[in-house]
C-alpha cells in the first residue's frame, strides 16, 4: 500500500514538471514547430495532446508564425472547419495564411475583391509570393475584362517580388524589360535578369541535389575569373552527372491546392467548353475569364498565365512535347544567340512562341 502511494506520488511529480513550465517557454516551442511544420497534422496533432497545449497552440503569437505547410490540406479535405482555422490565423497576423486564403478565395472560391484584399495585405509586408500573384493578376486583368489590364502596376509589384528574391518575378521582369511590356524596352537588362534567374534556379537544384557541386563550381568560377582564362565551358556539371539538370522547383502548397481543386471541381478544366488551367503544372493558376491566357503559337495546345510559368514548363516538359518543325526552328535560334554571344537559355526565344488569343470561340465573358 504505501509502495502503491509512492509510485502516485512520483507520477504526480512527474506530471508537475511540465504543469510548472511558463507558458512564454511553451508558447516558443509551439511557434518554432507551427513556423516549420512539415503538414497540418504535425501541429494539429499537439492541439490534441492536453488541453493547456490545445489552448497555448491557439494563441495568436503562436498562430502568427505559421509557416504555408502548416495550410497545405488537400481540396478533397477542404471544410469550413479549415476555413476558419486560417481565418482565425489571418486575423494573428500570418502572411502565410494572408496569402492562401487570398487565393484560394480569389480562384477557388470566386470571391475575387476579398481574395485579393488579403493578397493584398501579405504584400504590404514584403510577401514575394503575394506581390507575384498580384502582378500575375495585373498584367492579366485576372477577375475583370481585358481592358481593366495594368502593365505598369504588374511591372512595379514583380519588380518589388523580384528585389525580395523571387525567381518567376526576376524571369518575368526580364522578359517586360526585353520585350517593352509595361516598361520601356531595356533588352540588355532584361537578359542580365534572365540570367540570374536561371542562376538561381540552378544554385538551388545543386544545393537539393549535390551540395558539394556547388562549392566546387563556385571555385571553378574564381579561379576561372582570376586567370583570365579563354578555356571552354567548366566541365562541373558533367562530372557530377548533371548535364542535363532540369528539376521542377517545388511547388507552394496553395498552387498545388488549386490544382487538385479545378481537377475535382472542375473535370472539363481545359477543354474548349470549360475554363484553361495554367499549363505549367507547379502553378494551378484557371482563367477567370474566356481568352484570358497566352497559348504556344506553334501548337496552340497550351496555355500559360504567365512568361515565367512558360518558360518553366518549356525546359521541364514542353520543349519535348510541342511540333517538330516549330521545336526545330527554335533550336536553331538559340544555336544563332549562342553563336551570337548570347546566355544561350531557353527564356530568351520561349517568349516569341506565344500570343494572346483573341476571338477564339467567342470573345471575352465577364
């Protein structure tokens, strides 16, 4: 009897020790986990665990940090449950959650005014994604006729997302600079930024990929500038065997909610009776009007919402894909910009394979 009061009295000692933690100590932790969250259930599991942790993951500093794994639930799971979780994380303050409820909103839901309010409000605290997004939105005149279109305001928000790093801003900014569109035409600025996009792109595919390339081309390339050497191309790829390095970067987990949701929502997204997907398979972005997108000028049988995504999909999977006789032709423009001094990537000839559709079945429906 008394050994039996003993081991109680331990278990309620034990028990003590977390009962007597601060909640500025817990409330740290939960932050630190909601911010870095592989999925919903790694945080939503802890709200199940005891009701002092249930009601400490729902403070607001703790809601405030969420990181956009923390909302990557799937269409098919979608509920006002879900809805009102990332309404109550808007209101703490997450940008995360500002910008996948504004789009989720804006395309799924066709709640186009509140969607990008809240777009809108991530961007005002130097979201990249949400000042993408509303570019994308601007230069498409997404949720309005053509004519509501703003080049220059598109121009100005993917210049913002781009100086905060954004890859798919930095290659849209290049192609508005090469090619005048909302900006006065800058073809040599606007090829410096295409370069450093593809940089970027391949900076990040080495470090997923083989980390230790990385460094050792970036020795390669201070020993190559120091020696003024004229030797050809650095050989660094080929060793690694990453000659061909095309890897998809991953995709945010809200444009892959848009995806799954047109897929479920939507079977005839793509066909000429129903509205066009963004073919690029990372994005998700629909229409939200007849003829809103640019389609291929040689195929015609993809469409793209934006230079960026159709550059991306051009070197992952289009290129492959699209006519013989057009692929050809373009081949032969980027061995002409190779022999002509040229950067030699795909996004300087992607762009001049597409053009907007205008009175195809029908004109543009509000």
């Amino acid at each position: 009897m008394i050994h039996r009061r003993k081991q109680r009295t331990t278990s309620q000692e034990r028990s003590d020790l977390f009962d007597g933690l601060p909640d500025d100590i817990i409330l740290s932790i939960l932050s630190r986990l909601c911010s870095t969250a592989r999925c919903p259930s790694d945080f939503v599991n802890i709200l199940f665990t005891c009701k002092r942790l249930n009601r400490l993951g729902l403070h607001p500093l703790v809601l405030s940090k969420s990181g956009s794994k923390t909302f990557a639930i799937g269409a098919k799971n979608w509920s006002e449950q879900a809805h009102r979780f990332m309404k109550r994380c808007v209101a703490a303050g997450s940008v995360e959650a500002c910008y996948t409820l504004g789009m989720i909103r804006f395309y799924c839901l066709q709640n186009r005014g509140s969607g990008a309010s809240l777009m809108a409000k991530a961007a005002i605290r130097s979201h990249a994604q949400s000042l993408y997004s509303l570019a994308v939105i601007q230069f498409n005149g997404s949720g309005g006729s053509k004519n509501q279109k703003d080049l220059r305001a598109g121009f100005a928000l993917c210049g913002r997302a781009a100086y905060l790093g954004h890859v798919d801003a930095i290659r849209e900014l290049g192609h508005c600079l090469q090619d005048g569109y909302g900006v006065r035409r800058n073809t040599a600025e606007g090829r410096r930024l295409l370069v450093q996009a593809s940089a970027r792109e391949l900076a990040s595919a080495l470090r997923a990929v083989a980390p230790s390339a990385l460094h050792v081309l970036k020795r390669q390339l201070r020993n190559k500038r120091e020696s003024n050497s004229n030797s050809s191309n650095l050989s660094l790829l080929s060793d690694f065997g990453l000659n061909n390095l095309n890897l998809p970067s991953e995709a945010h987990p809200v444009n892959r909610f848009l995806t799954e949701w047109f897929g479920l929502f939507n079977p005839d997204s793509g066909s000429d009776t129903g509205i066009r997907m963004c073919s690029n398979s990372g994005c998700g972005r629909p229409e939200t009007r007849r003829n809103e997108f640019r389609r291929c000028s040689a195929c015609g049988t993809v469409n793209y919402c934006s230079r960026a995504c159709q550059a991306q999909d051009w070197k992952m999977r289009h290129k492959g894909e699209c006519s013989p006789v057009a692929a050809a032709v373009v081949d032969a423009l980027v061995m002409n910009n190779l022999d002509g001094g040229g950067d030699g990537f795909d996004d300087a000839v992607v762009d001049d394979r597409t053009d907007e559709v205008e009175g195809v079945g029908g004109g543009p429906s509000e």
